[in-house]
C-alpha cells in the first residue's frame, strides 16, 4: 500500500505550529509496513486542496489527512474530500446528537455552524473522537482510502490509534503487537545511543520519540497471530530494559504521578508538598491521577520567605544558605511532612526565570524528598528554557527522585 500525509492548515505554512503529526504519522505508517512516499503541506483554501488532494488520489493508494475538520469557514477537509468524488454531504441525525450531547454536558448551546460536523458523504465513515467535537471521516472509494482526522494532536493519536488501524488492519498482512516503554531522565538521543544495538531490527521493530513528560519508547512486532508478535515484542523489551534499567518508569500511558501515586497506595502511605518555583504545579500534576485523593493529603505554595518559616523552615537555614539552596529544599521537605502529617513531603525551590535571583542563575533547581528512611535530594542539571519549561521539568524531576526514593534506587541519608 502506497501513502502520503496531507496536512491541512495555513498556520502550518506561516511557522506558526510545527507539524508534529506528520512525523507521528510517518513513524507508524513504516511500522504497519505501508509505503509513505510524500508529505504535504497546504493552506486553508479550497481549490488547492482540492488539487492536492486530486494528485494523491492519482498516485497513492492511502491518503491521510490531519486538519480542517473543525466548524469554522476555513476548515475545508470535507468540503475538499466531497468536491473531489463528486459526492454531496449531509447532515447525519446521530451525529448531530451527539454533537449537541456533547455541547449539553459542557453546559453550553451549541452554535449551528457545528453542524457541518456532524455531515458525512456516501462513501465515508465517521470515526469517533472522544477527545474533541469533530469526528474524523474515513472514505474508501474505488480501491482508494482517504483518512480525515483533525489536526488537535491529542485528538488526532487516538482516533488514529483507536479507530485507523483497525479499519486498515485488512489491507494489512500480519497482525501488529506494540508496546510503549516509557522513560525519564534521558534525552532522546542519549535513548537512542543505548538502544543502537536494536535499533536496525526490522521485525519487531524499536524507535523512540519525544513527550511533554519523558521518551517514548516503541517496540512493534508483526506475526501471523498476536501472541506470536507479543512473544518478539517481550524478548524485545527484555533487551531494552537491559539497557536503559531505572530509566523506564512506565509502560503505555503510565506517568510519573501515576506510578509513583500507585506506589504510594500500595504501601498504605501519604504525601504532601511545599514548591516555590513551580507554583502549585507539582501539586497539579500529582492530582491529574485520578486516584489521587487516596495518597496526596495537600501542598503549599510558598514564594514568601516569611511564610515558609512560618509553616516551620528554620529562619536560620534560609538566612545562612538562602530560598535557593539544597539546605532550604529539604528544610521545606521536612516541614511539610511535619505540618500535614504525612508520610513523605517534597520540597522544591529554584529560579523558573526570567531573571536571576539570590545570584543563582535562571534553570537552578533543588528538589528534596523526605520520608520515612531519611532524606534524598537532587540538584536539577540547570535548565535555561522559558520559564514554562523550567517550571515543568521541575515537576517532572520531583516526581522522579520520588520514585527512586521509592524503588530504592537512591538511598536516603
């Protein structure tokens, strides 16, 4: 099977977003072992993508499409689809009611434009987005197949990974086993270099790419049955944890507040936090696991020197070594702990940016974690991102030294 990527949406002609979905795509397409030939880029304007479109259909067996399914004049991927086979939308009763459904629940009414979401041709399927409004379309016409799906990246992966591959799994010989390790404190070339060994395997195959919160690690088996690719693809992994060890925390969609809170419950034990840099973030992330509530008692934010002693850090830690020091993270570290009873506390404090503060520069970051066993801390590598950036991988850096508290990986002083 021929394909080629069509990715709809003038802001990509302008620089203003990268086109991560394309690179997405183009990784997946080699691992279901289809042919990706040509990548494209066009404007929101009907007539050229029409065109595009139309020297796709004349080359490529496989066309898919990201952007342009949204409710607005400029979203033109179905109008373009319907131009191109001469066939005419129309409005699809379940559509709209989920449409409206949708709307209903958010507490809002839904504008009328929507509607053209919820419109199919004769030769297209809707495919489900649980994640957005906008379904995505899946044509197949003379021995031809358009993908429309919308450009929202998180929208796009799982319709992708939900409702694309099984539908083109027919084309497909051989069943498709995967499986995501997921890792922190590495950057991704610095996976890629130790997985090298792996890396020119061609079934099961092994790639890495960037997330917000670490590397992803794919590993991609293709058999006659699953079990047979989920045999190659766990003699893989075996190979891989061999060689990344303690930096793979999780699989699938673990992350770092998901295993660590998981780790947490199964010992019976509880957490509290007192950031200055991060700004509430960690507690964020923690409680964006959904069980949270079971292990995670509360945190404090504290950019006020008076209010970190005050919730019991020592006036004389802060004022011999200053808000940002390893001394001052573990006095926060503590008191937490002390103040809300908990089992283990975290203290963060550093410079996010834009300036430098008590002469430390901007990416300075401590981080310590206080438990049971004693103490553990970690001196962030100096990030010099924006200030977002810092702050995040603050987030992630905490949660991380918490789980090797936890795993034993570190040993606490």
């Amino acid at each position: 099977m021929r394909a080629e990527i069509l990715s709809c949406g003038t802001e990509l002609l302008l620089g203003h977003i990268t086109d991560t979905n394309a690179t997405y795509l183009a990784q997946n397409l080699s691992v279901l072992g289809i042919d990706l030939y040509h990548v494209s880029q066009v404007g929101d304007n009907l007539e050229r993508i029409v065109e595009s479109l139309r020297q796709g259909w004349e080359r490529s067996q496989l066309i898919i499409m990201t952007g342009g399914l949204g409710p607005t004049e400029d979203d033109l991927s179905r109008e373009a689809i319907s131009t191109l086979l001469g066939e005419t939308m129309t409005l699809v009763p379940e559509l709209e009611a989920n449409l409206r459904a949708r709307f209903a629940r958010q507490g809002a009414t839904m504008p009328e434009r929507n509607l053209k979401q919820a419109t199919l041709i004769p030769s297209a399927q809707a495919l489900p987005n649980p994640e957005g409004s906008a379904p995505g379309w899946f044509v197949e016409k003379d021995g031809r197949i358009i993908v429309a799906m919308p450009g929202v990246p998180r929208e796009m992966y799982v319709m992708w990974e939900q409702q694309v591959i099984p539908r083109l799994q027919k084309y497909i010989q051989g069943i498709i086993f995967t499986r995501i390790l997921r890792v922190y404190g590495l950057g991704e070339s610095s996976v890629e270099e130790r997985l090298q060994s792996l890396l020119s395997s061609t079934n099961p195959t092994i790639a890495t790419y960037v997330k917000n919160d670490g590397i992803n690690v794919r590993i991609t088996a293709k058999a006659t049955t699953k079990d047979a690719a989920a045999q190659q693809v766990a003699e893989m992994e075996q190979r891989a944890r061999a060689l990344l060890g303690t930096y793979i925390f999780g699989v699938e969609d673990d992350t770092l507040a998901s295993v660590t809170g998981k780790a947490l419950q199964a010992r019976g034990q509880t957490l509290s936090v007192m950031e200055s840099l991060t700004g509430g973030l960690l507690a964020s992330a923690i409680t964006d696991f959904q069980s949270s509530s079971k292990h995670f008692i509360g945190g404090i934010v504290s950019y006020s020197t008076e209010l970190k002693i005050q919730m019991g850090v020592p006036r004389e830690t802060v004022e011999r070594y200053g808000v940002i020091s390893a001394e001052t993270a573990v006095a926060m570290a503590r008191a937490v702990r002390e103040q809300l009873k908990t089992d283990f506390g975290i203290g963060i404090t550093g410079v996010a940016g834009p300036d430098r503060q008590e002469d430390k520069p901007v990416g300075t970051v401590h981080i310590a974690v206080c438990g049971p066993e004693g103490v553990v801390t970690v001196l962030g590598p100096g990030w010099r991102g924006r200030r977002a950036d810092n702050k995040r991988h603050a987030v992630l850096a905490a949660l991380n030294l918490l789980r090797y508290y936890l795993e034993g990986t570190v040993k606490p002083e």
